[in-house]
C-alpha cells in the first residue's frame, strides 16, 4: 500500500484529494491548522489520519514524520496547504508578504525536507505542487499571492531535474478558479462572469484539481516530470 501525504487536507481541493487518495486505496495522512471539525470528519469518513501540523514548522512537520513513520515511508507528497489575500500592491504590508511565502512556498521546502530522504532511499517517489493560473500570468490585486505560485513553477522544475536521477518525480497542478473556500470573497456576479469568460463555461470543482493530481501520482505518469498542468477550463492557455 502506497503511503501519501497531503498538506492542507481539511478543506478544498486538499480535502477532495484526501477522498480520492482513500478511494483508490492509499494509505493517506493529511495535514491541516484551524479547521480541526472539518480534518476530524474528513478522516473519520476516509479512514486518513489527520495531523495538526502547519507547513509553516519544522518542527511541526517534523512531529507528523514521527507519526507516519510507524506506517512506513511516504511514496507521494502533494504539497496543496496554501493562502491567498486580495490587496492593492500598496497595501501590502511585509507580514502580508511573508507570510504569503512563509506558507505557500517555504512550507513545500520544508515539507519535501521532511520527507526526502525517505524517497530516495526508496528510489521512488512523486511530489505534486499546486501553483495557481496567477502564477503563470499574475493577478492584480495578488501581487503577493501571484509571486509565490510563480516560485512554485521554479522550485518544481529545479527540483526535478535534481531528483530525477533517484527515481522521484516532480510536477506541478495549476488551477484555475476552483469552488473553494478561497474564492469565497467573490459575489454572484463576479462568478457568472467568470463562467463567461471561461472557454468550458464552468467554474472548477475540487475533483477536477484532484483528478490532475491523482494521473500525476499514478505509476502510469512516470515519465512525466517538471510539468505544470493547468486546470482551468480553457481561461488562460
Ligand atoms: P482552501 O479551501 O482555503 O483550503 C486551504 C487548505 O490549506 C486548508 O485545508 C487549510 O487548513 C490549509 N492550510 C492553510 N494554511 C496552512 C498551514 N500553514 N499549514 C497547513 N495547512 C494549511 O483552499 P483551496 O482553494 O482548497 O486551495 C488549495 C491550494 O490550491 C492552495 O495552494 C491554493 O493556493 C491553490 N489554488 C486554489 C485555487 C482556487 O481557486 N481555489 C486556484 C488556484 C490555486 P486549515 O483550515 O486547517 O488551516
């Protein structure tokens, strides 16, 4: 049984993939910080093991390693925990800055930290980053936001290269507009013209990210590394 974890599990496209990684038959462990009703639930219903541990931590993650290490190795990492704010570049402060990258970036360094030298010791092994269309084309009012999904496409293209010698895959899922928490700031409206502009004329569900995700972690993708998939609908191309 392959043993996955995923960052970020309690809500969103985080907890779809938990749901899809328990269906077809992975050992899953999830992460998450504040939503501890939702993460309980979640696992309850999946079979997953819900660990309150922040991306953010060493230690924290750390602590979550010592837990799963009674299970085994972990073959997937799918690094999904991230934030976002909407500001006017001059609004941002630099604790917005940082910790908008603290979270959505230096939390993949240390998350794959963790769990590396388990894959390459395994010489197998598939991280999945989740990036953002801002990412590939920059939002405004999400300078901030936008510049750390960027550095999400880099860290996933070097890392790559550098891990594919050991056998460890590493790509990258960037969605579009998911119905999630995070675009619960947005009105009706904002919604219906989103649909229109959107060529597939539909906002995204969390399974549509987590099916991109599942091909990524599957044996059958193994040749496909440092990859950035968009799932969008067809909005940015
Ligand atoms: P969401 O519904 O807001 O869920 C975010 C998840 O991340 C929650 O489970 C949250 O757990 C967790 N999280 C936040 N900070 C964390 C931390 N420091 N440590 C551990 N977990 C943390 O967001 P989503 O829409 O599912 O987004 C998931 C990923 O997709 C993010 O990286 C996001 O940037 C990306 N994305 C989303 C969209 C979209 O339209 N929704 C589009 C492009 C990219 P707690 O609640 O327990 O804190």
């Amino acid at each position: 049984m392959k043993n996955v974890i995923i960052t970020g599990g309690s809500r969103g496209i985080g907890a779809a993939c938990v749901k899809a990684f328990a269906q077809k038959g992975y050992r899953v462990f999830f992460t998450y910080t504040k939503s501890e009703e939702s993460a309980k639930e979640l696992a309850l219903e999946t079979g997953a093991t819900a660990i309150c541990a922040d991306v953010t931590s060493f230690y924290e993650m750390k602590k979550a390693a010592d837990i799963i290490k009674n299970y085994g190795r972990i073959d997937i990492i799918v690094n999904n925990a991230g934030i976002s704010q909407i500001k006017l570049f001059q609004n941002i402060t630099e604790d917005d800055w940082d910790r908008m990258f603290d979270v959505n970036i230096k939390g993949m360094f240390i998350t794959v930290k963790t769990f590396i030298d388990d894959m390459i010791h395994n010489k197998r092994g598939r991280i999945i980053n989740i990036s953002s269309m801002w990412g590939e084309e920059g939002g405004s009012c999400e300078v901030h936001y936008s510049a750390s999904k960027a550095a999400v496409i880099g860290f996933t293209k070097a890392l790559a290269k550098e891990l594919a010698p050991s056998g460890i895959t590493v790509n990258c899922v960037s969605p579009g507009v998911i119905d999630t928490d995070m675009n619960s700031h947005l009105t009706d409206e904002d919604m219906a013209s989103l649909m229109e502009e959107t060529p597939i004329g539909r906002i995204g569900k969390p399974d549509d990210a987590a099916n991109a995700i599942m091909f990524l972690a599957d044996d059958s993708s193994d040749f496909i590394t440092g990859e950035v998939i968009s799932v969008n609908g067809g909005i940015i191309m």
